[in-house]
C-alpha cells in the first residue's frame, strides 16, 4: 500500500509540473522579457493626486464628444487625446 501512495504522489507531482510547462508555452501567458512595459505618454513626474484630477478632465472631454457625429467626434476625441498627451 505504501509503494502505491509514493507512485500516486509521485504522479500527482509530475502533473501538476507539467501542467506549468505548457502553460509557459501558452501565447495567453506572455513571457517576462515581452513585459518590458510599453513607455507612458503620461506626464510622469505629476503626483497622484494631479494624475487623477488629469485622468477626470480626459474623461470628461471625451464625454463631450460622445454627443457629436461621426468625423466632428473624431476630431473631438483626437483633440481631446493630444491636449491631455494620451496619444
């Protein structure tokens, strides 16, 4: 009964090994060295607080735009996205 156990361990353990192995193969699971962090358009020396007041502001342009057509929209929202550097 004992050898059986140490087969079933042992096979338990492989599996669960194996399972991580493909996992490291899967595209869903992105490697560490693609995850350099793409460089933000952002103002990066703004604290929090001047982040998130910025971030509302955006929010709100963008809002005004949702109520206008087509090529005006666009306009509004690429003005929107240069004024607050979100390019």
């Amino acid at each position: 009964m004992n050898k059986l156990m140490s087969i079933i361990a042992a096979s338990a353990l492989a599996l669960s090994l194996s399972g991580a192995a493909f996992a490291a193969d899967d595209p869903a699971y992105p490697k560490a060295q693609d995850q350099t962090g793409a460089p933000k358009t952002q103002d990066q020396g703004a604290t929090p607080a001047e982040q998130s007041k910025q971030d509302q502001e955006y929010l709100v342009a963008l809002k005004k735009c949702q109520d206008l057509q087509d090529a005006t929209k666009q306009k509004c929202i690429d003005q929107a996205k240069q004024k607050y550097n979100r390019m």
